[in-house]
C-alpha cells in the first residue's frame, strides 16, 4: 500500500466527518449565539437555559439531514469497499 493511497483514504475520511458533522455542529452554533444573545439582553444566566436548546437543535438537525448524512456515509464506506481489494497485499 503506498503512502499516497493512505493519504487519500484519509483525507477522504476527514472530508466525510466534517461533512456529516456540519450541519449539527452549525445549528448548535447558531442557536448557542442566539440564546447568548438572549441571555445578554436579558440578563438571565441560567447554565440550563444554553444546552436544552442546543439539544433539541441538533436532534432537529439530525432529523433534518439525516438521511443526506446517511447517504453520504454509505458512499463512503462503498468507496472504500471498492478500493479494498488493490489494498490487500
């Protein structure tokens, strides 16, 4: 196996994980800013307030995106199936 099929499988990997991970991670940023911002205007600082909401967001996010998130992982892992046997020696 050379080094530049490792490479390649990895960057893939990393690309795929950030892929899945982003429209979870960029819901929970946008609503972690939003009850910041609320909590700023208000005053109110209750450490509950900040996680229920992110919570929910990325539950709504994964149900949302999920099956996209779904796919994207199933080509993936066939790419990688397809690729497997010029990696056996």
């Amino acid at each position: 196996m050379s080094q530049e099929l490792v490479v390649t499988i990895g960057r893939e990997a990393l690309v795929t994980v950030l892929l899945l991970a982003a429209p979870a991670l960029g819901l929970s940023l946008a609503t972690g800013l939003i009850v910041s911002i609320f909590q700023a205007t208000t005053q109110i600082h209750e450490q509950t307030l900040v996680f229920v909401p992110k919570i929910v967001a990325v539950l709504v996010a994964i149900g949302i995106f999920g099956e996209w998130m779904l796919t994207q992982l199933l080509e993936y892992t066939r790419r990688l199936y397809a690729v497997l046997p010029t990696l056996l020696p």
